[in-house]
C-alpha cells in the first residue's frame, strides 16, 4: 500500500465508516426529523485530518483546496459555517475515534510513556484576553523552552516513544502538570489496565514525594532528572535520548500542524481545532504502521 494522502484519506474514512457502524451511537444527535447530510460523519472526520495535514489554518482557504483537488473524495462539501457546526458536534466522535486508531497500533502496546505539556497560545493583545470567551479558560502562563509568556492554554500529552498519542488534555496554561496528569489516568481506567506496568518518562516538572509514591502505587516508574541540589537519579543516562522524544512530539504539533495557529476564538472551537490535529497525528502513525513504514511518527508523505 503506498502512503500518500489520498490513500491515508481512503483508509481513514473506510475506518471510521466501519466503526460507525459497529457503533451507531457514536453518531452525533440530530433531529429525529429533517434532512440526512449529504457529507458523512466518516467524510467529516476524514476532511478534518487532511486539512491539518496540510497546513491549512484558514477554513475557507482548505474547502477551496478540498472542492479543487479532492472533489473525488468529497463530491459534496459544506460551507465553512456548515461544516464548523457539524465539526463541533462530532467533538465527542474525534476523541473516540483517537483512541480507536491509536488501540489499533502496534505501538499501543509500548511499556515506556513519556510526558509533558506545550503551550496552545490564544491571543496576543490584552483586549483579547479581557473580552475572549475564552477568558476564564485561557490565562496568562509561562513557557520556559522559550523563555517567554503567552495567554492561552496547555496541551497536556501522554505518548510513546514512537510518538502515539495515548492520553491528552487541554488546560488552561497554570494548571499543575502533575495533578492533570493524575487526572488523565483516573479517567482512563481501561488505558491503565491495558498497561499494568508503565515506566514514565517527564522533565523536572514532575517532582515530589507524594506524587512519586502515587505513581508507585499505580505501578508506573518515574525517570526524570534531579532537580537542583537533589542526588543524581537512577537512570539518568537513559533520560536525555529518549526526552528528546517529546520535544519532536511537540515539534510536530507545532511545525507541521500549526497547533499554535488554530484559529478557535470560543471553547468549542479551540477544542475541536486541537482534537482534529490529534487525530491527524494519530491517524498518520496508525496508516503508518499498517503499511510497514520504517519511521511511525513521520508526515511527510502527507503534508503536500
């Protein structure tokens, strides 16, 4: 099977077609009457990651490219408002369908994790952040990779070191790392008995007893680095290379599907934006593992 867009698109929406109808009560609620849409939910879907894919930040701009290039794919497509509409309400089916692709990997299966969160700025100027609906949400933070503050929020990521996305959240930008990543393992308790036995890999952030201990007795292993004046850890050589693994994570996200460009001005808006660029990257690693790619996390083949 080649790996190009086109055919990633093709597997996609067959995938989640299948799915759908294993599962019908996935499908967003509508009216018990009224016209059927003529765009599926699987089309949808599969229309959002191609254009996360691409780069595209402007809607208007990725319909045009979608109805010029891939009408063969979408012999209908909706107007921008349409398909903003019925893409919030599918929020719940891309958070489903992350999870499907990514259970559906040979990398699911991975006993090291690594974490960490990355900014999702939301605004720029002081008026934005005073009259946003996103204030309240978003907040004014403090990232230390660049050395910079910004108002907006956090993206919280738990992956492999193949890069698969395996537990997300979206905070605002003070939340502390160690309690929403205690959250994302308390709302996912299949995730964690399908990994009885993690080895978790974070940077300084992830510090103290008690949260080491409430590791412990989830049966997860902490490697991260001393903090300054604590003795040197076990495994400490082991850290650096494979922290490495979620800069280009985070890289990813940012270069290649413009997390930071999302252009959502409400919560639901931000929050479908983001899910649609996790998904794109779920979906790329998954059709890159099915078709025996040497490099799982890589989206070069589909970012043209």
């Amino acid at each position: 099977m080649k790996t190009d867009l086109d055919t990633l698109a093709t597997a996609l929406h067959a995938r989640i077609d299948d799915e759908l109808k294993a599962s019908p009560w996935l499908l967003p609620a509508r009216p018990a009457a009224g016209i059927a849409p003529t765009l599926s939910d699987a089309e949808l879907l599969t229309l959002a990651v191609m254009s996360a894919l691409l780069g595209y930040t402007s809607e208007r701009r990725r319909l045009r490219r979608a109805g010029r290039d891939f009408r063969h794919l979408f012999p209908y497509l909706p107007g921008q408002s349409g398909y903003n509409k019925r893409l919030r309400a599918a929020s719940s089916l891309l958070t489903h369908m992350i999870r499907a692709l990514a259970a559906d990997t040979s990398l699911w299966s991975d006993d090291v994790w690594v974490v960490d969160s990355t900014p999702v700025g939301c605004g720029c100027s002081r008026e934005t952040a005073k009259r946003s609906d996103l204030a309240g949400w978003a907040e004014y933070g403090y990232c230390a990779s660049h050395s910079r503050y910004f108002w907006g929020l956090r993206l919280h990521l738990v992956c492999t070191l193949g890069g698969l996305p395996v537990l997300f959240a979206l905070t605002g930008a003070k939340a502390d790392e160690r309690e929403t990543l205690r959250d994302l393992f308390d709302t996912a308790p299949d995730v964690m008995a399908a990994h009885p036995r993690q080895t978790i890999i974070g940077d300084k952030n992830y510090y103290g007893r008690e949260f080491e201990d409430d590791l412990t007795e989830r049966h997860l292993d902490l490697l991260q680095p001393a903090r300054k004046g604590a003795p040197e850890r076990a495994g400490v050589h082991l850290f650096k290379p494979l922290r490495q693994v979620i800069e280009s994570i985070n890289q990813t996200f940012k270069g290649q599907l413009d997390l930071e460009r999302h252009g959502g001005k409400s919560p639901a808006g931000v929050i479908v934006r983001v899910l649609s660029r996790v998904l794109a990257l779920t979906a790329a690693i998954w059709h890159n593992d099915k078709t025996g790619q040497p490099v799982k996390q890589s989206l070069i083949a589909y970012d043209y």
